[in-house]
C-alpha cells in the first residue's frame, strides 16, 4: 500500500504527527516518492524526528539479525494450497 496525504498545511509541509503516522512505512520503503521525499526532508530538519528514525533503523537491522531462515518447501507448499482454494473459490 503507498500512502498519500491527502491534506497539506499552508505552508505545504509535512508536521511530526504526520511523519510519526508514517514513519514505519517511510522506512519499509512503502510511500510514494512524493511522500518520502517529503518525509525525508522533515527528517533531516527535525532532530527529534530525526533519531525517532534513527532508533526504528537500529532496531530493525538488530532484529533482522535474529530472523530465522524461510524453509521453501514449506512455502512453496502453502502457495500451492493458497492457489488450489483460490481455485476452488472460482468454480
């Protein structure tokens, strides 16, 4: 899903609640460029904002480190049953 604001202040900037809204998904990479760059900029300006991110990236590289592999027999078998009852469903 790539996120929009649909309102804008006068003076066409982003505000902390609003980058704080979208923060998680300004770091999954899931904003339009638009949007991103527009948060990107409130973070460079916003010190506080600015280490709010910079906790979400450390936490998020730390966490990743402890993410176990995905076995993909036991994906590619759950991706045959998901497509076999969507099958089904459109019988």
């Amino acid at each position: 899903m790539r996120w929009v604001f649909p309102r804008r202040r006068r003076d066409d900037t982003l505000d902390c609640g609003e980058v704080a809204r979208v923060l998680q998904s300004y770091l999954d990479g899931e904003l339009t460029l638009t949007t991103a760059r527009e948060v990107a900029d409130h973070l460079e300006h916003c010190r506080r904002c600015g280490m709010e991110a910079d906790t979400y990236r450390d936490l998020k590289q730390r966490l990743s480190r402890f993410a176990d592999p995905v076995d993909q027999v036991a994906l590619e078998r759950l991706r045959r049953f998901v497509d076999e009852l969507a099958g089904h469903r459109a019988s």
